[in-house]
C-alpha cells in the first residue's frame, strides 16, 4: 500500500465535516473540529472553492457548502450503483456468515420480486430463485416493505385485494395483516413462519436508499429443522446487520 498524502487527507476531512450539521461551515468551525493550523486550514478551503468542490454561501462571508463539484461526482456514484449487484454481494456476505439462504428483494404492486438469492450450502435449504415473484403478504421480506409504505399508500394497495394462502399459516385476513404491519414497524424487522413455504421461516430487514427510503429488504431463509427461538433472533441481527450494510453501499448514511 502507498503513502497517504497528507494534503489530501486533510482535504477530504473538510469535505467530510459537509455531511453532518446544516451543511455549512467557516474556517474557524474547520480548524477546532479538525485541530488544524489557520494557515492551512484557509489554503485549503481556498483550493477546494477554487476547483468547486465548496462554494461561498450567499450573504454570508467566509461560509462555504459543498459545490457542484461534489454534487457531480456523488451523482455519477450513484448513476453506477445497481440495487441486484450490490444486493447480491452483500447477500453472499451474510450467506458466508450464516450458511442459510439469504435473499434480496423489492415490492411491486402487492407482490415481491426476488432480484438477489445465495443459497445454503445445507443439503436441506430453501427452493427459489431470482425474479421469482410471490405475494408480499406471505413472504418476510413482503411484509417488510408493506410495512414500510405510508398509510394511505398502503391502504391503496391492500383494500379490496384477496389475499390468496400459500400455505396453512398464510394471512388472509386483511385485519390481521395490518396488525402484523404494525407490530414490524415496531420491531424494525419482519418474521414468517411457513408462510410461504410449510417447511421455512424467514426473517427480514429493511434496506434504504440515500433519502433514507426503504426501496428494498433483505431475508435469510432456514428450514424448521434448524429454527429455534435463539436462532431466529441470531438470524434476525445478521439480517439487519446485511441491510445495513447494502443500505451504506446505496449511500444511506443510518442515524
């Protein structure tokens, strides 16, 4: 590995104080935050505005945002994100971590759709596949994202819908999907037990984008032979932990 370039380090340290607060900052407000000399301090503040990196706040002197610069460069890292590669690499994280089957996937209309899958390495595991489309109520990962939509937008999705069972333990009772619903949100992550498969339970997390909306989930699914309690709780952090982290590479910077 190469030296670190002092210079620059400091430079992108600037740029970094820009990501929290109200997005403005002053000379002095750089120097006791970052413990730099005033001289460099303003040299750098200087070359950064003078290759659009910062830009003067109107009306207020020696003030500076973040510029154009900036903007274009975190808009072209997000033109080269793609939501299935990310997913995928990041399922296989926790798939290593946890050797279950960990799945990624969206809501469309009142279904889900798998756009990520790795699988167990268990001779026994979960049947599925990417692009593979199920209802939402049924699924962990649907329930998730049900729960994550605005009342209204939720209401305009699930009133008048028939909610078909996959199984015996499937909802179908709108009254006591919308119970479930809550109880997620509450939780901040979606269980299923046989819901969509007799012999499966899954668990899910949200996964938010850089406005901080949930634009997918992510699930690792086990079969009841290695369900537990304690294991479920196991599966559920790891699943939180993955959104996370898939939620970070989107530019989701969390709380």
């Amino acid at each position: 590995m190469g030296r670190l370039v002092p210079a620059v380090t400091r430079a992108l340290d600037i740029l970094e104080l820009f990501l929290d607060g109200d997005g403005t900052l002053a000379a002095p407000d750089v120097i006791r935050k970052l413990q730099l000399p005033r001289t460099t301090v303003h040299e750098l503040l200087t070359t950064l505005a003078a290759r659009s990196y910062l830009a003067a706040v109107p009306g207020q002197p020696g003030r500076y945002r973040l510029g154009v610069r900036s903007y274009q460069l975190g808009s072209r890292y997000a033109e080269q994100l793609d939501l299935a590669t990310e997913g995928g690499h990041v399922a296989r994280e926790i798939a290593e971590t946890c050797d279950e089957t960990v799945h990624v996937a969206i809501l469309e209309g009142t279904d889900v759709i798998y756009i990520a899958k790795v699988d167990s390495t268990h001779a026994v595991r979960m049947v599925s596949a990417a692009g593979r489309r199920l209802p939402a109520h049924c699924t962990s990962v649907g329930k998730m994202l049900l729960a994550a939509l605005p009342a209204d937008e939720l209401e305009s999705r699930i009133a008048g819908h028939e909610f078909t069972a996959m199984t015996p333990a499937s909802i179908t009772d709108p009254q006591v999907l919308r119970a479930e619903l809550a109880g997620i949100r509450e939780r901040g992550v979606a269980v299923e037990h046989r819901e969509s498969n007799p012999d499966v339970s899954c668990v899910a997390a949200p996964v938010r984008d850089s406005a901080g909306r949930v634009v997918a989930a992510l699930s690792i699914s086990a079969p009841m032979i290695r369900w537990s309690d304690a294991r479920e709780e196991e599966l559920a952090r790891l699943a939180t932990k993955g959104a996370g982290a898939l939620s970070a590479r989107l530019g989701h910077r969390g709380r």
